[in-house]
C-alpha cells in the first residue's frame, strides 16, 4: 500500500492523513444512492470482506458525544461502547447532531479530520486486519490504512464494542 497525496480536492480526512504522514490507500466506487446500507455498499463495491470495512458511529453519553468504530455488518454494543468511553450509558446521536458535530454527512463520517475531536472507540475485532477501511469523508470514498495509525491518529483505543445482528 502506497502513499497517496492529494493535491488540493481532498477531504478533511485525506488532508489530516497527510499532514500526519500516515501511509493509506484511496478506495473509491460509484456510490448508489439508493443503497440501504452505505457500509455493505463499500464492502461489496471493493471487493472487500464486511468485517474488515468500518463504520464510523457517534454516539450520546452522559459525558457527551463519542466515535464508535464497528465493521458494516455489526451494530454497536451500546452497553460496551458506553463502558468503553467512560460512561454509564450510550444512545446513537441524532444525524443532524452528528453531522454538525463531525462536519460530514450520515454515510459519509469518517473517523478522521472531524471538526471536533471526540473520544473514540474502535472494535477490537480491527486488530486482526494488517489494513481496515474507513470512510473518507464521502460517500463513495473509503481509505485503507493500519488499524494501529488510525488508533494513533484519533487518539483512540480499542474495545469489544461490535455485535452481530
């Protein structure tokens, strides 16, 4: 996996990449709107195993709002992932509050270069993977990059916080 810069159109998540240094690959597909789940959408697009595509979700606690991590084809263990920010209870965030919150829109969130810096979470189950994929900031944009520089790079820490069905 190569480097890859973009010079000038890139996303608030490719530009904190670069500026970090951090080694990634652009993942790019003709996006469907009519899609009824932008993360499965990504998997089968790319050719790409569920379990090693991320989806970036925010959440609510009694501390405030937290990124949370989980491959396409889970859900967030809102118990585990309350735990894991410290907190006593979680709830998914409102869309219009998360899209505020990050400066991206519902299908598009990355993890990375959002406008506030929240705690974050990402499911251990990243760890088994060399490379995962998060979104980009787009849809349609998926960036391939180290489990552990992504970890780094929000300044997160891993957790069992996905569940299947």
């Amino acid at each position: 996996m190569a480097k890859k810069k973009h010079q000038g159109g890139g996303t608030p998540a490719t530009v904190a990449l670069d500026r970090a240094g951090v080694t990634y690959a652009v993942r790019a597909y003709a996006h469907d709107p009519r899609a009824a789940s932008y993360g499965l959408e990504a998997a089968e697009a790319l050719g790409v195993e569920p379990g090693r595509v991320f989806k970036t979700l925010l959440v609510d606690t009694d501390h405030g709002l937290g990124v949370t991590i989980v491959p396409v084809d889970t859900t967030v263990d809102l118990k585990a992932a309350a735990a894991a920010l410290g907190a006593k209870r979680a709830t998914m965030a409102d869309p219009a509050v998360a899209e505020r919150t990050t400066g991206y829109v519902v299908g598009g969130i990355s993890p990375l270069g959002q406008k506030k810096r929240l705690p974050t979470v990402l499911d251990s189950s990243a760890t088994g993977h060399a490379t995962i994929l998060v979104s980009g900031g787009k849809r349609g944009l998926d960036l391939e990059l180290a489990p552990g520089a992504l970890l780094q790079l929000v300044e997160g820490r891993c957790a069992a916080i996905a569940r299947r069905g």
